[in-house]
C-alpha cells in the first residue's frame, strides 16, 4: 500500500520530518497535561492554564485519553497516568451509572443530561486505544461503550448511527449527523482492530455508503452535513447559526479531508481482513480531497481553508480552524502514501507551512485553535487550545501504515 517515492522526494520518508512531526507532538502533549481535573479534563486557556471555573467534559476527556494512550503505545515517559486518569473519569463521574451511556459533563455540573452519538464514538475510541496501551480498566470500559452503541445507537436498518436521546433513551431527536457518524467510522476502525470482529467493519462501511457514497458523491463530493430523522437532506440547517461549532450551516471543508482519510483507513482495513472492498473508496477519497482544496483553500484572497461554504460552495464562515488544517495533512500523507502520487506531496507541504507560519504557537505553546479571514488569532468559534487530538494525530498519521487505527499501527511498530 505504500507507494511513495516514484521519481520525487518525500516529506514522508525523510529522516529530518519524522523528527519534526515527533517533536511537535511531544510539544502538545507537554501542554495539554494542564488539562487535567479532578473529574476529568477541562479546557485550557490561550496560555494553557485551567480557567478557575473549568468543568471537566466527556469530548476532551475522551480525546486526551485517546491521545496520551498513542502517547504510551509510541514509548512517550510520563503518559499512562494521564490515560488513567481519563479512565477513572470516564468510568466514574462522566458516565451514567442509573441508565447507561456519558453525559457530556459531570451530572453535578450539568443540566443537560442527554446522550449523544458523537461523545458516545469519542468514549469507544479512548476506551479501544486504552486496551491497546494495556491500561487497568480499560477492557471494562470498552465492553460497556460497546454495549451502548449496539443497543442504543446503531440502527441496522439504516445501517448508520441515531444521533441523540434523553438520559433515559426517551425522547429520540429527530435528526441524523453526518459528523457523529464520520466519528463512529473512525471509532469502528479501531474496534474492528481491538475486538477482531469485522461487523464493525460492515458497519463502517455501511455508514460511508450511505453519508458519502450516496449523497457526497452525488453532491460533487461535497458532504451533505444535516439530515432528517428519515436521512432526507435538511441543506437550510442552521442557516442563523452558520458558525456552530458541530453543526454549522453548509459544507465543511474539514470534515471532507477527515472523511477522505478515513475512506482510505477503511479500504486497507477491508483489504487485511479481505472483506470485498469497493474500488470507490478511492475515487471518493480523492474527490472528497480534491474538491476541499478547491473550494476552501484560499479562495477569499488569504490561504488557508475556510470553514463552512454555502451550496453554491461560495465561503460562508471564512474563519480558519485548526483542526481543518490538521485533518487536512493527514488526508494529504494517507492519500501521497496510497496513490504515490507528487500531487498530494505538494499539498503535504502547504498545508503543513501553513500550519507551521500560522497555528503553531511557538511563544504559549499548543496551535493556536482559530484564526480570523485575515489569519490573525480570534476566538469566535473556539475560544483558548482545548483539543489536543486532531493536531496530536496529525504528527502521527503520516508515519503509519493505513491498514490499522491509529492505536494498533503504533502497538504494530513498536
């Protein structure tokens, strides 16, 4: 699957970005440990400080636990308590003891006690990544996260993931996402490694069938974001609220190249287990990449890739996010590795100088998490560095293998 290097020097085989890419993420990880609380972690300020009226959250629980269990897997000193701890949260505080599942934030800090798809995808990842790490409790955890997910949110009939329910799995909201079940592909990947069960390689599969397939390719490979409860596109969504932070109005340029990489994980996956696998996974994967540069990179005057386009692909929301750029290296290298192609090495190294000029903040550490139209440093949208996960992943992805999630691949080399 690795076919780099025909007649052009690469990014990926070079000695000096290997470094690079694992400096970098050592860097993040040293900043993201002041995330930590008692109940889990919170969110960190611009400098990397707990604001004094920080809550620990289920999202960046589940993410740094993700992440530091990489981290541990990849032989980085001073992790595993991280990831312990993440489990201890996750397991304690975070979770439902009464009715199952994860609120969003600590049932004492919180007056939304609903259950959603895409926290529920977060908790199946750390919990898989934990295992692969060996770390005490994480087999539980993982065994009740898919216990979930098969008895409350995945729909064999749809072939596809219910969004979100009441704290009693009452009150089912009547709307699909594309972005929980773009998460729950990515957590499937990595159960279908943990577990060795390839239904959950079906099921991907049967999602990206459904989300991309069907209505991004027929779209111009442009994902269609919001859906109705009977998976009838709802393009209006959120027309007066463009610029939310998980449901935003339009199309998002990020969540193409984040599918288009995961397209590429699924088909080596489908391969090693040799489960037929369709030959267009591929040709959506490069149109999805493909028509993300066109329309979101530096099309208002400024590089960078905007956040949101309208359906006539004109930018909506003309802030750049971070983790649009991250998402956007990783589909790159995974697409450079697949095809061999010089093409996507010249996109490896924009988006990565863009990156680097840009969103890495080498004063206060981190990346900077959003810039304005003009890219200078705003907080609209996303306000302080509370996500390690999709830069952390960024500096791991294009080293690994695309066959295996991220947790295995590491576990793999080691």
């Amino acid at each position: 699957m690795d076919h780099v290097n025909r007649g052009f020097s690469s990014w990926l085989q070079s000695p000096g970005h290997k470094a690079w890419l694992a400096q970098e993420g050592e860097r993040l990880l040293a900043f993201a440990k002041a995330a930590k609380l008692p109940l889990g972690f919170g969110n960190l300020d611009d400098h990397g400080r707990l604001p004094a009226d920080a809550i620990a959250q289920t999202m960046n629980t589940a993410r740094m636990t993700h992440s530091f269990a990489l981290a541990h897997i990849n032989g980085i000193p001073g992790c595993a308590a991280w990831v312990d701890h993440g489990i201890a949260a996750l397991a304690g505080p975070l979770r439902d003891a009464e009715h199952g599942g994860w609120f969003a934030k600590p049932l004492q800090h919180s007056t939304d006690t609903g259950k959603a798809a895409y926290l529920h995808a977060f908790v199946a990842l750390a919990a898989s990544s934990a295992v692969v790490a060996k770390r005490p409790g994480a087999r539980a955890l993982l065994e009740q996260a898919i216990e979930v997910i098969n008895q409350r949110f995945w729909s064999e009939d749809e072939g596809a993931m219910r969004e979100s329910f009441a704290r009693d799995w009452s009150q089912e909201e009547s709307y699909r996402g594309a972005n929980s079940n773009m998460h729950s592909t990515e957590a499937f990947l990595a159960l279908a490694d943990v577990t060795g069960d390839t239904q959950w390689l079906e099921r991907a599969l049967r999602i990206v069938e459904r989300v991309i397939h069907q209505y991004a390719a027929g779209n111009n490979h442009q994902v269609i974001e919001h859906f109705s409860s009977l998976w009838r596109p709802v393009l209006e969504y959120n027309h007066d609220k463009p610029d939310d932070g998980f449901r935003p109005y339009g199309t998002t340029p990020g969540h193409a190249f984040e599918w288009s990489r995961l397209l590429l994980h699924l088909e080596a996956a489908r391969q090693k287990a040799k489960l037929p696998t369709p030959t267009w996974l591929l040709d959506d994967a490069r149109g999805l990449f493909e028509n993300a540069c066109r329309y979101g990179w530096d099309v208002d005057g400024a590089p960078g890739i905007v956040y949101t386009l309208d359906w006539q692909n004109r930018p909506v929301v003309r802030h750049r996010l971070h983790w649009t750029h991250a998402e956007a290296c990783a589909a790159a290298a995974a697409l450079l590795q697949r095809t061999g192609q010089e093409h996507y090495e010249t996109w490896y190294r924009v988006f990565w100088e863009f990156t680097e000029n840009l969103f890495i903040d080498h004063q206060h550490g981190s990346w900077r998490h959003e810039l304005n139209p003009q890219n200078q440093p705003s907080a609209d949208i996303w306000p302080g560095k509370p996500d390690l996960y999709h830069a952390y992943q960024a500096t791991l992805l294009p080293v690994l293998p695309l066959a295996q999630s991220l947790a295995t691949a590491l576990a793999r080399l080691s």
